[in-house]
C-alpha cells in the first residue's frame, strides 16, 4: 500500500513531485494504531478484562481503551479510502525524506554509539560530523564547537549538579 | 479577604534571594527555549525536570513555570523577526507581526506582543489567585466519579474544541492511555503489555514520550523545511517602548476579549493555540480596521498573545486545583509535582500552603521579571536565531538525548526518544494533535484509577456517571463538548434555515 507517486501524478500547479502520497501514509499510520488497539485489547482480556470478586480485573479499563483506538483508527482509514479531501497530497518528497533520513539515521548511529563510547565523545562526533556534512563548516569552527559542547556538558552534569551521564574508555581514561 | 493574606504569604516565601535567582535563570532559559525550533515548553520542562529532583520543590516549580513563561514570551521574537513561529501559540502572531517588522515597525511589534503578553498572563494570574481556591474548595466534595467526570470533560473538550479531525485526536488521546497502561498494574499487581521484558515493567515515561514528539519530531520536520532563517533587524529603545505603550489602552477591548477568550481555552483544556487562532478570528471581525488585519495592524498582535499568554497561565488552574493540566507544559509540571512527593488537587491548598502560594506569587514575579527581560534583550535572542542550523540542530538532538536519559538513567529511554520522534514527525504532519496523546499519559493512571473506584462504588453500573446531581451535569457538559461541532452546526442551520450536508461530519 505504501506506494510511489510516480510521474503520472501531477501536482495542480502542473509541477511533477515525486514522493510518498499522504493517503498511503495515513492509512498506514492508521493500520498501525488500529493494531496497536488490538495488541491492547488481547493483552487486557489476557489478564482479565472483567470483574473479580474484589472489583475490576486489571485489563478492565485498556480493554474499553483498545477498542475505541480500535474505532477510531477505522474511522480514520475509512476517510483515508474514501472520503477525506486532505489526503489528495504527497506526503513527502524523496527530497526532503531524504534530509529528514540525513538528520534521523545519524541521529541512531549517535545513539547505538553512546552504548560503546560515552555520551560526551559520541556527543563530540555527532555534532562534528552534523556539522561537517550539513553545513559545510570549515575544521578550525567544527573542532573547536564540537569539543566545548560536550565539555560543558561535562562539567555541568558530573561536576556541579552531579548527575551521571553513559561514560566509555576516555572517561575512564582521566578518572571518572 | 483570606486570599490576599495568603498571597502575601506567597510573596515572602518566592522573594527569597534564591528563588529570585531561579526565576531569573528560568526565565533567560524559557525565552532560549522558546527561541530555537525544536525545543518548545513542554520539551523544554522535560529536560530539565530532573536536574530539579535534589531542589526543594517550590524553587523547582518557580524555576520551571518560569521557563514556561519564558517560552511564552519568547514565541513572539520568532515570529515577529523571522515569520518562523517558535511555539504553536504563536503562529497567529506572525500574521501582523512579521508585516509590521518588514515595515520597520519590529521594535513596536515587539514591545505591543511582550506588553500584552504580560497584560493577559496578568489578569490570569489576578483569575487564578481568586478563583482557585474557590475552585479548589469545592472540588474537595468531589468522589471518584467526580474526578472522572472532569477527566471525562478535559478529553471530550479535546475532542469537541480541537482543530483536528475528531478520529484522530480520539486515536490519539486513546494512544495515550495505552501507552499509560503498560507495566506494573499497581491496584492487582498484574503485569500488562510488557510482553515478558523487564525493560517494560517500569511503563513509557511521560518525559521521554513528551521529548520525542516534541524535541527529535519537531527538529526533524524543520530539517524538512530547509531552513534559511532570513530575519528583520531589531532594536528596542526606551522611546519606541514608551510610544507603543501610549497608543496600547486604544486597544483595551481587544486585549480583554483576547484575555477572556485565553482564560476559558486554557481552563477547559483548549489550549494556547486555538485560544490565538480565535482570538484573532475574533478582534479581525470586531475592529474597524479588521480589512486591514494581515497586512501590519497592531491589533492583530495584542489579540493572539493576549490570548495565547492568558491560556497558557490559566492553565496551570485546574492543574493544581483538580489534578487536571490544562496544557502539554502544565502536564509536565504536574509530572514534576508527582515526582517531588506532591499530590496534585485540592488538597495541595489545605496541605502545602507554601507551595502553592509561592507558586502563585512567583507568576505575578515572574512575568513582570520576563516582561523587563525581553525588553531588554531582544537583540541577543535575535542573534541567536542567525547561528546556522547545522549547528544549533545536532547540539538540541544532544540536549534531548541527554534529558531523556537522567530521567531514568536508562539507554533505553534515548531509544524510544527517537521512536517517538518518528510518532511525533508522522502525527505532525497527519494533523494528529500531541497535547492529548501526552495528557492521556500522564492522566492515564489517574483516569482509570477513578474510573475503577467509581466502578467499586457502583458495583460496575454505569449509571453512578449521572447518580447524582452535581456528577450528571459534568457528564453532561463533556458530552455537549464532546459533540460540539454538530452542536454549531444543526444551531447554524436552524438559524439558516436552509442546509448544506456537504460538510456534515460522520459522528459516532
């Protein structure tokens, strides 16, 4: 269902736009949260979704939860099938999906990264390269940002209000 | 008067050169916050909630409300000066502010926004002092099914008053309470949705839902944008000030419709932003010059911040009267009272005097401390706004990351940040609303323990919904804010007389 606009697709300024449409985004967003209500639903009549003879068994309010998401998310992919005027639209263009990736994926890798080096050095990278491939930055301003940052950083949260943050080797390194 | 003598009680416990202090760094904070894209209130609130935890809670809500003021105040620069609205309250700001900045008229935009911002956050605040504890006096009669009902109130107004499609702000909101669900039922003991994981036990933290719908969803969306930030100039002088503020008592009736209008979205759950949106729908219909409206009227700047400062303020009421945030920021708060060891609700006036005096005092403080603040330094923030993006982007993904962490000090949390910043870029962008998916999680718990309280009482009969006078007519506004739209619409065409079925909306 996700599919592609292609060229025979026309904006009505007669401009080609290529990218998803908003209608197969927001059917699938719809599904999802219709399975989401599912997922509710099974789980609270797996604990109980009635009454015990101390009161409401534990499922007894997700239960009514899950089959109103249930509905709702019906209602919205009947609009999104039928009816809705809104929906005509590309979601997104390969274009700026494309920047939304180049933020988002460096974004996981700085996390995955915070597991194995600390969040200070890992901080350091992803503002360093963030920096280097989106803005084009010279390396005499890259380096001297991308090290006071997490520098601050540092002296704020371990030293003054002394909360501590993922650390790897280079913290080890000089004592903490 | 037992209220002036509490206020004044409040002002000598926020008059402390310490909290003085708080609300000053709150306040510088808040205006940064609400500056930069990406990091808003709510988010905003979030961070920096649990660098509070060692403090004694009444500083810690100064310096937090302050931060929201700030954001508040802050808004508008971005609007004015760059046409990039910096919260969502502040969009309709841009429609006459930006006008009047191109025009040269920024240092008067800007005086006209702050100054009225600070008029509607006022007379809310004069609301709040009055009517809260009235509020909270007679909500302390309140039952389980009372507290329901109101829940019950605040989601169908959502559903009734919000700018979304009602499918999807139920989805929305019912996604909410199923994240609120999951993990340790603490009433049977029961473990529910954790699918055998121990990381699930501890449930989705409202904090790091709040982050990355927010934060990462927000910074991703203006990644989208392609950001140039191309702004107009401006400097504030101590003339222009004075100029702006003569012609300001012109618009008196402007600003108090605009703050009427603010107090009432803010205490039924509409929020800040519609609260804008129609206050300016309303002033452009009203004013002599509303042909005018758009192209640089001063009018059209009063109007939406009135509004959009007033609800902010007005709804931290039912937050600590009932429990009730009445915005996505106030819900963080009341969070943060709940993490402090503070019950939210009536009797947070009988037992912690202190706290919400202080409170209170410290909104009058801190808005006439945010007031001078934003006179001052407009240029600063303004330059702010030129450093590049690809800067200032990475170091908010930083700051978010690291605020989702110290919440629990969980790598897993960073994680589900970043998945909720894909739910918060989707839902953006699909028009689904934020606020009541993060009230629904932070009410969640709340909500249903009353509903099952309710349910013991009655042995599972619904009708304990309508038993009683006082339950039946809450029951009864949520539902005509539940079907409001239909409501206006069969009104509208009785008053027509003929019909257009069109634009009839399918209603369950």
């Amino acid at each position: 269902m996700i599919a592609s606009v292609n060229d025979n697709n026309h904006s009505d300024d007669g401009k080609p736009h290529h990218g998803v449409s908003t209608r197969a985004v927001e059917f699938a967003v719809a599904v999802f949260t219709f399975i989401l209500g599912i997922v509710v639903i099974v789980d609270s009549r797996r604990v109980g979704a009635g009454w015990a003879e101390d009161g409401p068994q534990a499922g007894y309010f997700p239960y009514y939860i899950g089959i109103i998401l249930c509905i709702a998310s019906v209602w919205t992919i009947w609009r999104a099938l039928f009816s809705a005027k809104d929906v005509a639209g590309v979601f997104v263009s390969h274009k700026k999906f494309r920047l939304v990736l180049s933020v988002f994926i460096p974004s996981m890798i700085y996390v995955v990264a915070t597991y194995f080096i600390g969040i200070y050095v890992a901080s350091a990278l992803f503002i360093g390269a963030f920096m280097y491939w989106h803005g084009r930055f010279a390396w005499t301003r890259i380096i001297p940002i991308s090290v006071i940052v997490p520098v601050v950083m540092f002296l704020l949260f371990e030293v003054w209000f002394l909360v501590p943050l993922p650390k790897g080797p280079l913290e080890t390194l000089i004592g903490y | 008067m037992e209220e002036f003598s509490n206020l004044m009680q409040g002002f000598s416990v926020a008059l402390t050169y310490q909290n003085l202090l708080f609300m000053l760094v709150g306040i510088l904070l808040g205006v940064l916050i609400g500056v930069l894209p990406g990091l808003g209130g709510a988010n905003g609130v979030a961070i920096l909630l649990p660098l509070t935890f060692t403090m004694s809670p009444t500083s810690a809500i100064i310096m937090l409300s302050c931060i929201y003021w700030g954001a508040l105040f802050g808004g508008a620069i971005t609007s004015i000066l760059f046409n990039i609205p910096g919260e969502p309250w502040s969009v309709a700001t841009t429609f006459d502010g930006h006008p009047m900045a191109k025009a040269g008229r920024a240092g008067e935009a800007l005086t006209a926004a702050f100054t009225s911002s600070f008029v509607g956050a006022l007379i809310a605040v004069i609301m709040i002092t009055f009517l809260a504890p009235l509020v909270a006096k007679f909500s302390l009669k309140f039952g389980p099914p009372e507290f329901f009902a109101v829940q019950l109130l605040t989601f169908c107004s959502f559903v009734g008053l919000g700018k979304g499609h009602p499918a999807k702000t139920i989805a929305a909101m019912m996604l909410g309470f199923a994240l609120a669900s999951v993990g340790l039922d603490t009433v049977t003991g029961t473990l529910r949705m954790t699918f055998g994981t121990g990381e699930l036990l501890r449930g989705f933290n409202f904090l790091i839902a709040v982050i990355g719908l927010f934060g990462i969803g927000e910074i991703l969306l203006t990644m989208e944008e392609g950001l140039a930030f191309k702004g107009v100039h401006a400097r504030i002088n101590p003339s222009v000030v004075w100029q702006t503020w003569k012609q300001l008592p012109k618009y008196w009736m402007t600003a108090l419709r605009g703050t009427l209008i603010g107090c009432w979205m803010g205490i039924t759950p509409g929020g800040a932003t519609p609260a804008s949106f129609m206050s300016y729908g309303i002033a452009k219909r009203f004013s002599k010059n509303g042909e005018k409206f758009g192209t640089g009227e001063i009018e059209g700047v009063i109007a939406p911040e009135t509004a959009a400062h007033a609800a902010g303020t007005s709804a931290l009421l039912p937050m600590l009267t009932l429990g009730i945030p009445g915005s996505p920021t106030a819900a963080v708060l009341l969070g943060g009272l709940l993490i402090w060891g503070l019950q939210p609700g009536p009797l947070l006036f009988v037992e912690q005097k202190d706290f919400v005096w202080g409170l209170i005092a410290s909104m009058y403080l801190g808005n006439i401390v945010g007031l001078i603040i934003v006179l001052t330094t407009v240029p600063w923030w303004a330059a702010i706004l030129r450093v590049p993006f690809s800067i200032i982007a990475p170091i908010i993904i930083v700051i978010c990351a690291i605020g989702a962490y110290t919440v629990n000090n969980a790598m897993l949390d960073v994680v589900l940040m970043l998945v909720f910043g894909i739910v918060g870029y989707l839902f953006k962008k699909l028009d689904y609303p934020l606020a009541p998916l993060v009230l629904a999680l932070v009410l969640g718990d709340m909500a249903e323990s009353s509903f099952r309280q309710s349910m013991l009482m009655s042995r599972g009969e619904v009708s304990i919904f309508w038993s009683n006078g006082l339950v039946g007519s809450i029951c009864g506004l949520a539902m005509l804010m539940l079907f409001w739209p239909v409501v206006t619409k069969l009104l509208a065409r009785l008053r027509r007389g003929n019909n257009d079925l069109d634009d009839a909306r399918p209603v369950e």
